[in-house]
C-alpha cells in the first residue's frame, strides 16, 4: 500500500511539472495559441492578442470564427478539426 502512494505522489508531481511547463510555454511564446472549446476560445496567450488587436480577455469567449478572413475559412477549419 506505501508504495502505490508513493508511486502516485511521483506521478501527481511528474504532471503538476509538465502542466507548469506546457503553461509557461503557452504563456512566453511568440506564436500566437489558443485553447478552443467548442468552437470559441477558451483561453489566448499574449502573443495571439497582438496579432488580433484583442486583449486576452476581449478574445476569450469570442468563436474562432470571429477571428478568420472569411465565412468559408471558418467553415473549412471546422471541417478540418472534426
């Protein structure tokens, strides 16, 4: 039993470190990033903020839609992501 807790503390903290990780690259990448949530953007780094011209918090919630040239580039980018 000691050693299933051990192991599972080690993994808890394998993942707490790659989670930190991922956000930290998410969060000083030049490139901009988004996490899509059915179709809307959960959430944007800086970078795609100035690319758009909206501030992280004017992005988050806003379609995906919203920020492609046209009608028919969100209707393929739907498609594309299944």
């Amino acid at each position: 039993m000691l050693t299933d807790i051990s192991r599972l503390k080690a993994s808890q903290s394998e993942l707490e470190t790659l989670l930190n990780e991922r956000d930290l690259m998410f969060s000083l990448s030049d490139i901009g990033f988004a996490w899509l949530r059915d179709g809307r953007i959960d959430r944007a780094n800086k970078a795609l903020s100035a690319l758009t011209g909206y501030s992280t918090a004017e992005v988050a919630d806003l379609p995906l839609s919203n920020l492609l040239e046209d009608r028919a580039s969100a209707l393929a980018f739907e498609a594309q992501s299944g």
